[in-house]
C-alpha cells in the first residue's frame, strides 16, 4: 500500500484509543496514516500525528432540530472529505465507529476506495451497521457481536489495547492498605460525583481507614468530593482527568468504572477486578453488552444503573474488599479474556484484505 491509509473514528477515548493502537502498528509497517475525527478526538491525538478534524454531529439524539443540525454537519464533512479524496487518494479507509467515521467510510465507497471497519462494542453500533454490508471487512472486538450483516467478510481481532496495559504484572492483593479507582469518564455526572463517592464513604470506619481512592470527577464536582473524602478521613487523589491510568491500575484492587468497550478491554488486559455500572443511556445499551463478555466467566461485576444505590455499592466494596482471593480470581479471569496480539491481528486482516485489490489494481 503505497498511499496513505485513512483512520476514521468518533470523538470519545472508545474510538481513538484503538485507532490510535492500530496506527502505531500500522506505522512499524511504513504505513503513512491520518487520522480522521471531529473536535472532541482531536484533543486526544498526539500533537505530532498528522490528523483532520471533521465538522461532525449525532442525528440521533435531542431534538429535531439539533438532528438537522448535526445532519447539515455531517453532510459538509462528507464535501470536506471527498476534496481530501481528490487531493490525495488514500489506500483504504478504516472505520471505529462513532457518527464523525461515518461520512469517511461513505465517501470512500463512493469513490470507489475500500473500506474496512473495526467495531468496538459487543452491540454492532449505528454508523459501522449503516455500512457494513459495503466494507471488504469488519473486523470485531468479541466473537458473538451482535447486529453484524450475514454477508459480511468477519474477522475476530479482539481490541487493540495500548501496550502500557497489557504490560502490568498479574495482580496480586495487598496485604495492608486496599485502593479503589475510580473512573467516572465524561458521562459519569450524578452516578459516579455522588451515588459512587458516597457508597465509598459509607464504608465502615475501620475500612475506611485501610483503604486510599483515585477518583476521576467532573471539573464541577471537585471541590465538594474532596471536602467528602476529608470529612470521612480518607486519603483521596481527586482530579477531572489521568493521563497515568495504567499506572493507577497497576496499584488498584478494584476498579469502579462505565463499560464503554475500552474501558473493559483495558482492564481485562490490566487483569484487575471491576464493577463495571452500564452508562443506561447508551446507544442501543451496549456498554451492558460489553459488560457481560467480562461477567459471564466471572472477571467483572456489573450493576444495572437503575439498581444501583449507596447501600448496594457499599456492600459490595466491603465484601470484595474482605475477599482477597475472590479479586485475585477475578483477576484472573478478565486477563483471560483480554484482546492479546489485537492491533497485529488487525494489521494481519488488513493485509490479507488489501493484497488481492492491489494485485487487482497491478494487472
């Protein structure tokens, strides 16, 4: 592939972090990538990867107005992109999902480019799902995705993880003083500034002092999280966002976190015990999807958003916290099911794929 390969994916940590593994891969390979997302990704890309930032809106949520306003987005995105096509035609393009992938992968299979695609989540979502009966391949990150076309060409990858995650030492559990983190993401509000701080300090008090907490909060809530956890005389590292997550796993007993398809590749790589509260608003429910791929053999938790209280929380920290072997097993069981070798079986089935187009194209 002598032209460079486009990278199309939505604006959120769920879909640029594995584009941005698969491009590190890619590039070992002499691969010359773009990236390709709306605003919100752009700030998550490093500074030296050339990237596009595309006019993008959801048509899906709110209301009809801001449907059609995000549709009059999409549509000068997709002029943006089919001015880059023209400039300078890429090899591929290769979705992540999310509504800023979308006008990508569509111009390119206008225009007669291949289109490949990756699906994070458990749930096949609405983007990827509008396209994928044109993509040469659609690559998934769980082997019983669902929402997948019959006729598709599937290949099983699994979800490329950043190496500093899948390089943790195995769990082993602390013998004197416990830590919780805590990662509430931008979705995380009410659930995780509150519901999840307050189950924390409602731990007995003899609990309360053998245990230390990360927690990831919304900017607003800072101040008053940090007052809760000096009431309740615990040691707590507060901030709006970590830029050391892997390092914060590697010291965490147990993760309380969303299940964004990521998130849980990620600690099934750390091999760290969680619970995981499903975002309840999400896309055709798929964090529950993912949540489930990791509870079902007993390497998670998860609670409904709807069940969860500060009672329940709170006795579940206590009885996983007086549990060392139940975490060190739940460890145990997410590495299992961690993504190993994902980006370089990605790159494997984008190799294979593009090999006879090109041998096409060369006779």
């Amino acid at each position: 592939m002598t032209h460079p390969v486009w990278l199309a994916s939505g604006g959120t940590g769920g879909h640029v972090f594995p584009a941005l593994s698969l491009a590190d891969a890619l590039e070992t390979k002499g691969m010359d990538i773009r990236m390709l997302t709306d605003r919100r990704g752009s700030r998550l890309i490093e500074s030296h990867r050339p990237y596009t930032a595309l006019p993008a809106g959801s048509p899906f949520a709110g209301s009809v107005l801001r449907r059609l306003f995000a549709a009059a987005k999409l549509a000068i995105g997709g002029v943006v992109i089919l001015a880059m096509i023209a400039r300078k035609r890429p090899a591929c393009v290769i979705g992540f999902g999310g509504y800023p992938s979308f006008m990508p992968m569509l111009a390119a299979r206008l225009c007669g480019i291949p289109v490949l695609m990756h699906e994070q989540n458990a749930i096949m979502g609405r983007s990827n799902r509008l396209l994928a009966g044109w993509a040469q391949l659609v690559m998934t990150s769980w082997h019983d995705t669902s929402g997948l076309p019959q006729t598709a060409n599937i290949r099983h990858t699994g979800l490329p993880v950043r190496a500093p995650f899948t390089a943790l030492p195995d769990y082993q559990p602390h013998n004197s003083r416990h830590h919780i983190l805590v990662l509430g993401g931008s979705q995380g509000a009410y659930l995780f500034g509150e519901l999840v701080l307050k189950a924390i300090t409602a731990l007995p008090a003899a609990i309360r002092k053998q245990i230390s907490i990360t927690h990831q909060i919304r900017t607003e809530q800072l101040e008053k999280a940090r007052a809760q956890y000096q009431d309740a005389g615990m040691q707590a590292e507060i901030a709006s966002f970590f830029d050391d997550v892997p390092e914060k796993m590697a010291v965490a007993d147990i993760i309380i976190c969303r299940a964004g398809a990521s998130s849980v590749a990620e600690i099934a790589s750390a091999g760290r015990a969680a619970i995981f509260i499903p975002l309840a608003g999400a896309m055709d429910d798929h964090q529950t999807a993912n949540a489930r791929a990791l509870e079902a053999d007993g390497g998670a938790i998860m609670i409904n958003e709807a069940d969860c209280t500060i009672e329940l929380l709170s006795d579940m920290l206590s009885g996983l916290l007086g549990a060392p072997e139940k975490r060190k097993k739940m460890a145990r069981q997410a590495r299992a099911h961690s993504h190993s070798g994902a980006a370089d079986k990605m790159v494997g089935a984008i190799f294979d794929t593009m090999a006879p187009a090109a041998q096409g194209g060369a006779s």
